[in-house]
C-alpha cells in the first residue's frame, strides 16, 4: 500500500506540471503552430502561384513567338511576291524597250534600204542618159561627118 500511496503521491504532485504541459500545448497550437502553418500554406500559395503565374507567362510569350513568326512568314511572303511582280513588270518593261528599239532598228534598216534603191534607180537612170549621151559622141567620132546618126539610135 505504502507503494501507492507514493504513487499517488507522486501523481498528485504531477497534475499541476501536467496541467502546465497541456497548457503549454494549447499554447504553442493557438500563438505558434496555427499561425505558422497558416504563414506555411500562404507562402506555399505564394510559390505555386508565382510558378502557375510564370508558366502562363511562358505559355502565352510562346503563343505571341507563334504569332509574331507567323506575321513574319506573311512579311516574307508578300516582300517575295512584291520582288516578284516588281522583276515582272522590270522584264515587261525592258522587253517593251527592246521591241521599240528593234522595231526602229527595222525601220532605219527599212529606210535606208530605200533610200538605197533610191539611189540605185537614179544612178542608173544617170547611167541610161549618160549611155545615150556617150553613143552619140562615140557615133559622131567613129561615123563621117555627114552620116545620119538617127538611124542607128534606133537599131
């Protein structure tokens, strides 16, 4: 018995400190761990937002990367069709030039054929006319003074 009554002594001698240690525990929880774990979820809300944030500010800077490639493609392709109509219109224009400088060409080529067969029909027509002027000198020099010349023009 007497080893109960230590037991109990012993015990009743404890309530108080057990008293303090659930008080301290009802303590800490209320000043301490609450508010700690309350600090812990908004600092970990913080950090996954911060990340959720950052992976959609990734997710849309790819989306403008696509878009402004997709704008510079277009930019690529019209400046291609611009340089494009711009060589046709450059070759339409110089074969238009070459047509004109060869169609004056031909006409230079034309005129002074002419001019060439011009020249042509009046030597010989000078030719004919110094031929008749030429016969009669050489009829009056080989024939005698007083041969009619008239008759053999006509021969």
């Amino acid at each position: 018995m007497e080893i109960l009554e230590q037991i109990g002594g012993l015990v009743l001698g404890s309530v108080p400190t057990m008293i303090y240690f659930i008080l301290l525990i009802v303590l800490y929880n209320t000043l301490v761990r609450r508010p700690l774990e309350k600090i812990l979820a908004e600092r970990r809300a913080r950090t996954s937002g911060a990340v959720e944030q950052a992976r959609g500010a990734i997710a849309a800077a790819e989306a403008e990367t696509a878009v402004y490639e997709d704008k510079l493609r277009a930019a690529r392709a019209d400046v291609l069709a611009a340089r494009e109509h711009l060589m046709q219109k450059w070759n339409g224009e110089r074969d238009a030039a070459r047509d004109q400088v060869r169609s004056a060409a031909q006409e230079k080529v034309r005129a002074a054929r002419q001019q060439i067969e011009d020249s042509a029909a009046t030597a010989r027509l000078q030719i004919e006319t110094a031929t008749e002027t030429l016969s009669e000198q050489i009829l009056r020099a080989v024939l005698p003074s007083g041969a009619n010349t008239t008759g053999v023009r006509q021969a």
